[in-house]
C-alpha cells in the first residue's frame, strides 16, 4: 500500500513512523522540511518537497491522509488538493476537526468525484509504540480502501480501529471520546486535590496513584501516566495552574445543548478550564464587590 500523509508534526510524524515500519509506503510532506528528511533518513519515508509533489508520487486511486490542525489549515489545503486529485482518490482527514465541518467536506469532494473519510485518531505521543485508536466514518466501500493503513497503525489488525458510521460519525465519535476525557482528568485532578489538603494524613499522592493502578475500579491509561508524572513532584510548583482547552471539549457541551442531553461532568469540566484561563479574574472581584455591598465583608486589595 502507498498513501502521501500531509503534516508531520507530534502525531503525524509519529503516524507515519509506524507505518514505514508496518510495510506501508509513505510519502511525507511538511512545512517544516527538516523533519521530512529526518524521518526520510530514519525510516524510509519518501520524502515530497511540496503536496504537489506527494501527489504526484502516487499512483491512482491516490490516498493521501491529513494531520493538520483544524478550521482553516485544513479547509485550504482540501481547496488546495481538489485540483490535484481525480475522481476514485481518497482523501482523510485525521485531524481534530469539527463533525459538522466533515460532512460539508464529504458533499463538497463527492461533487469532485474525490472520496473522503473523517477519521478520529487517539493515542497521542504513545501512538508510535502503543498503536492509535482510530474511528473512522465514511462509506464502506472507501473504508475497504483505507484498511490496511487502519490496521498497520491500531494496537493490532483486529481491535483499536473501526469503522464507525457515514461521514462525519468519526469526528462525532472522537468528539464524545475528547468530552469523556475532559471530565475523567478533571475527576482525578480534584480527587488528588483533596488528598493532598488533608494534611493531618500526610498523604503521598505517587504512592496512592500508583496503588490505584492494581484492581482499582478507577484504574485506567490515564491513571498510569498520572501516578508516572507526579513521582518526581508532587507540589508542581513549576507549573502554571493554567489548563488550555483544544475545542472539542466546547464542541461536546454545544452537543449536548443541541440534543437536550444533560452533560454536567463534560461541560463543568470544559467551564474549568475557562476558569484556570481567566487571568483577568473579573467574576471574582465582582464577587468580591457584592459580598461587601450586602454584607459589609471586607474586600481584599492587591498585594495584600
């Protein structure tokens, strides 16, 4: 199988790693052509100089996979590709973007004759050695096409990939699985919290983490690499308390709004991390204002 993947950044770099090595001919493009030749010389990627220029080394029905962040540096490079593609190719989009955006995209290329999958990806920077989950919408037939790729990159050809639905049902589905994450994190993260402020216990937070990772109901992937990131430092000082938010977890609440569906963990969780964002801490000090209008509580000054 030869397919072109377009992006070479954390995951795509690392996605096309695996591939090279399940026996799968890649052709890599990038901005940034230092980790083209780089990975070019590790692995064997054939290495393009331009999207062009991976195109034009394949041969048809061309596959080419994009890793590229969402909104509109995939939306150009889809304008981008149309030209250079022909009715029967496959062009996928594994990046993180937006389901609705997806099936737009889909009804766009089929009036190219050009086929299209969304394809949720999960793994992250363990991708390369744990295998990538993947879910992936499009028609069945297209999904044929893409198979062998689906399995080089999954944990093992039968499980860690699947095809989940039309077009659209991919993204959808990585969407919910993103919103899931967000309240599991923020779950653990007050959980610990409270831990490490019963201070008459003199908890240690690595070995209780790590405790939980035997038998516990809670043990999970994301435990494990908790209790392996607080053995070292469990106060964090170096850290900003500050939690960036990718925008699936926005595009999970909108959802939820969108079905009548309660989400509170999901959403509360994505409302946090807004909150650790404020640094202007406007709510607050108007809070601060109120309590002393009504009740004459005094308010606290800067610097105090």
């Amino acid at each position: 199988m030869k397919m072109a993947l377009i992006g070479l950044g954390k995951m795509g770099g690392n996605m096309a790693r695996r591939l090279c090595r399940g026996g799968v001919h890649v052709v890599g493009y990038n901005r940034s052509m230092d980790v083209v030749h780089k990975i070019a010389a590790e692995e064997g990627m054939i290495a393009a100089t331009s999207v062009a220029d991976a195109v034009a080394k394949l041969s048809s029905p061309r596959i080419v996979w994009l890793m590229l962040p969402s909104g509109d540096p995939t939306e150009q490079q889809l304008r981008d590709l149309i030209p250079l593609l022909s009715p029967g190719d496959l062009v996928v989009d594994g990046g993180n973007s937006n389901y609705h955006d997806s099936q737009r995209r889909g009804t766009w290329l089929a009036e190219h004759g050009i086929n299209f999958m969304d394809a949720g990806t999960s793994g992250g920077i363990w991708g390369l050695d744990n295998g990538y989950c993947l879910m992936v919408g499009g028609k069945p037939e297209v999904a044929k096409m893409l198979e062998p790729a689906l399995k080089v990159l999954a944990p093992a050809a039968d499980r860690g990939w699947a095809h989940v639905g039309p077009i659209g049902a991919g993204h959808f589905t990585k969407m919910i699985h993103n919103g899931i994450e967000y309240g599991m994190m923020q779950a653990f993260a007050e959980g610990l919290a409270l831990l490490r402020g019963k201070q008459e216990f003199s908890l240690d937070l690595a070995e209780i983490t790590e405790l939980w990772r035997h038998s516990s109901v809670v043990r999970s992937w994301l435990l494990d690499l908790t209790a392996e990131a607080i053995k070292g430092d469990q106060n964090l000082d170096k850290i900003a308390p500050y939690v960036p938010d990718s925008g699936e977890g926005r595009w999970t609440a909108i959802e939820g709004i969108d079905q009548g569906v309660a989400t509170p963990v999901m959403t509360l969780a994505l409302q946090m991390r807004f909150n650790s964002q404020d640094s202007e801490g406007y709510p607050f000090r108007l809070l601060s204002l109120m309590r002393n209008a009504f009740g004459g509580h005094a308010v606290k000054s800067k610097g105090d």
